[in-house]
C-alpha cells in the first residue's frame, strides 16, 4: 500500500514521486505516524535542525518489530541507478594506476551523481526529492574562522578539511562537469566557483544522509571504512557502494532509537524495535558518535550523545609527562623511540568512556558509562617505551609495581596537558550555555567542547584517585599565571 504523507515542505510532486517510485509504507503506519513541527521541542533537544522536513511522531501506539516503511533499491540515487554511468563509465572504473586514472572513490562518486541530477532540472527523476534537499548547512565546514574558534582544542577543528574537499573537487569532479557539457546539462553555463559552491553543498548532503548500502549498516552516514583528515575523502575497504534512501532519511536520530533500517537485498526496510507510545518520535540510530563527529557529518550535537564523547591526547603530551614523572632526558625517550617498529607507533590516541553497547531495542543498557582505564594502545606504547627504557638503564624502575604506578601519573600529566589548552573551564561553559542570547553555532560548539572537558575530569579523577569533581583546569591555570609572572 502506498502512502501520501503531507509535508510542510513538500508538494503534491513529492507526494507522487513517491508513489511512482513504488515507495511501499504498511497499513498501520499511516494512521500511526504523522509529522508536526510544532512538536520537536517536546522530544527534548534543543539543537536538532537537521532533518529533511519536520519529524514523524507516533499518533497512537506502534507495536514492535512494525514495518514502517519500504524503499526498493531502484528507488535510492546511487551510481547503479543514476544514467551518468552509462554516460561515463572511466570515471567509476580504474582505467590504469596513474592517480588521475583511479576510479572516483565512493564519496566523490555520489556527490557527483548528485550534482548530476541537480543539473539536470527538471530532466532528472529525482527531481521532486532533490527540491527539498537543505541548500544550508551547519556542519564546521561552512563555519566563519569566529565560529570555528569556538572549539578551542576540540580536534574536530583538525577534521574539517576543507582544503582537501575542494582539491579532490578541483582536481576531479570539474574537469569531469567542463569535458562533458552535453552530459551535465546546465552546468556548462555555470562558473567554476558555482560548481564548486554545488559540490560542498552536496558533500554536505552525502556526509549528512547517505546510507551505506552494502551490508547491514547501523544507519545513515554508517561505514566500514576510515575518514581521513579530508572529511569526505575516505579509504573504504571494498569501495562500499553509497546512496540517498528517500523517506528513511525522514527520521531523525538520537543515542536512545526506537527503528533501524534492515538492508535487504531488493529494499530497505525500516521497522520498528520496541512499541512506541502516541507522541513520541521515530528514532533511527547513526552509530556510536560523540557531539563532536555529530557535528563535523550532520551539523547538530544531541545530549544523549555526550557519553560517546572522546578526547584525543597527542603523544607529546605523554612523552613529556613522561619525562617529567621519571626525571629523565627527553633524549632518554626518544632513544627508546627509534627501537619501536614505525608501524607499530600511534601518534595519537583515543580517550573514551566504556558505554557499552545499546540494547538489542535500542534503549540504553543497565550500566553507567565510564572512564575505566587507559585508552589500549597508548597503554601498550607506554610500556614498550619503559621496557626499552630500562633494557637501556637498568636502574631505572626495577619494581613492577612502580612501573604500574608511573602508567597512571603520566596520563594525570597528559591530561593535565590537554586541559591546557582549553582557555575556558566547565563551570566557564555551564554557566554560558545558560545563557539566552548566544549564538546557535556557538552554543554547539560550547557543548562539543565542554563535553570534552567533563571526559577530561573524569579521567583525571580516575587516574589521580581525586575527587571525581576536581578540575584540572585549577592546577593548569596556576601554571599559566605563574608562567606570565616569569
């Protein structure tokens, strides 16, 4: 059975595309589900600007494992449903091993099908979705440098990218739009920096809606493969086929869902996992992401979410904490360094809270997340440095015991090190989010990087054996002030 959902935003067009795509919603949702702007308030987030269109609540209970709707995989813009394959097959298959010879990888490929579509106006059977895809974006990567300042020493602002987007935009995706005019429509009339302005706008879109379309990913935006520092340029395992899925890119998400999206192999099909009361939102799951990944894909921050923040801590950090705790050189150090396998060396490493994995109904599981020891690798770096260390001097530190004692003072170091570099403290930020007149970009970034800061506080009292509220910032302003004195 088909469905005709009225969308503020939307119009009869929209309506029957999805009719003619064959865009399949059970007999129970529509009269289950409807969709109120006024309502969004009321789910509890403040920042949540994010979505196509207004949101779908539960007018009435929706019980479980309910088949809310189907999207056939004819219906998703992908590079196996869009014609520019056809017009330009070089571009999706590598033609020799020089780097302009590669294949376009598969983010590249969906923004260019993207603009494709988009070019082709009214050409295009997307054309009705198209229409109502945002044309703005809150995402850092359109942030004024003001804006990005906000962040402090958030490592979200080194994962932007910019630079590297628009060379893989440059290099790639124009000359491909300027060599074919007859394939891209009304592009052949526009500039240089109008194409350019069109791709970020639909990096943008990919970054924030795309599924991943082979395997059972989580949600939108989900992936195998690894980011780079270029945002959207990705070395994916496989070259994992990406799409824009209508109707389920309706749903919002949050760390606590209440649907998820099955991969079949003819659709996907969104269902629901736990019965739904009258009023509550429809709720999709994106992964595990802390505010601060949340911000740099889909431009929003959610409280939920603030128990998979991270903080990065740079080896440097520990290595001069290192060095400070054992009273040594720091060429003592670094002699011990060049033992170490280069491939087996991180220069950077992950602090996070043990969250545990979401309840098979989406809900969150009995435990508290916490801080319970020191991020793995950094652990097992720390103790190979100190075994070369002592094979050096054999002086130095004979006790296990002792060794196990220093681990947890030099990561008190690090972190003191890390909370350096923010110049505001936690209760600095509490007391500016509560305030009424500041600015929405600005209030994001106040809640990336107080979350931030409060993970530093609960590592810092976990390894110091502190009060769990002792601030770090205390310790390290003094430093400052006393560092201006000199």
């Amino acid at each position: 059975m088909s469905l005709s959902v009225s969308h503020p935003t939307s119009d009869s067009r929209l309506a029957s595309w999805f009719a003619t795509a064959t865009v399949c919603i059970a007999a129970e949702a529509p009269r289950a589900m409807q969709e109120n702007q006024s309502s969004v308030s009321a789910v509890g987030r403040e920042v949540l600007n994010h979505a196509l269109r207004p949101p779908p609540l539960a007018t009435r209970d929706i019980p479980a494992d309910t088949t809310l709707f189907t999207i056939p995989r004819c219906a998703i813009i992908n590079t196996e449903t869009s014609a520019l394959r056809e017009h330009l097959p070089a571009l999706f298959e590598s033609q020799g091993d020089e780097d302009d010879q590669q294949a376009l990888d598969s983010w590249s490929a969906l923004i260019l099908v993207l603009m494709h579509e988009h070019l082709l106006g009214d050409g295009s059977r997307w054309k009705p979705y198209l229409d109502i895809l945002p044309e703005t974006f809150d995402t850092p990567m359109f942030w004024t440098d003001e804006e990005l300042s906000q962040l402090q020493a958030s490592a979200t602002r080194r994962k932007i990218g910019r630079a590297g987007a628009e060379d893989v935009f440059r290099r790639r995706l124009l000359p491909a739009i300027r060599g074919n005019g007859a394939v891209f429509g009304a592009g052949a009339g526009w500039t240089d920096e109008e194409l350019m302005g069109l791709a970020h706008r639909m990096g943008s879109t990919v970054m924030a809606y795309a599924f991943d379309l082979e395997g059972e990913g989580e949600g939108e935006g989900e992936d195998d493969g690894e980011e780079d520092a270029d945002g959207w340029v990705e070395d994916r395992e496989g070259r994992a086929m990406m799409g824009m899925v209508a109707m389920a890119d309706v749903l919002n998400a949050d760390a606590e869902f209440n649907a998820h999206v099955h991969h079949g192999e003819h659709e996907l099909t969104v269902t629901s996992l736990r019965d739904i009361k009258a009023g509550d939102e429809i709720l999709n799951f994106y992964g595990p992401h802390p505010n601060s990944e949340l911000l740099r894909r889909y431009g929003y921050v959610i409280d939920k979410h603030a128990r998979y923040d991270v903080v990065e801590i740079p080896w440097d950090a520990v290595q001069a904490s290192l060095v400070s705790e054992l009273g040594v050189p720091r060429e003592a150090v670094e002699r011990a360094m060049e033992k170490i396998d280069e491939d087996e060396w991180e220069d950077t490493f992950v602090l996070e809270r043990n969250a545990g994995e979401p309840n098979p109904d989406g809900t969150f599981g009995s435990a508290a997340p916490a801080v319970d020891g020191m991020p793995e690798d950094l652990q097992a770096q720390l103790k190979a440095i100190i075994k070369e260390m002592q094979r050096q001097d054999r002086t130095l530190m004979p006790d296990k015991r002792k060794r196990d004692d220093v681990l947890q003072s030099v990561m008190v170091g690090a972190l003191r090190s890390v909370a350096s570099h923010y110049p505001t403290t936690v209760a600095e930020d509490e007391a500016l989010l509560r305030q009424d007149d500041v600015a929405h970009r600005h209030r994001m970034a106040v809640i990336v990087r107080l979350g931030e800061k409060r993970l530093i506080e609960e590592a810092f009292a976990h390894f110091s054996g502190r009060a769990a509220r002792e601030e770090p910032h205390g310790n390290v302003s003094a430093a400052k002030r006393s560092r201006r004195t000199e």
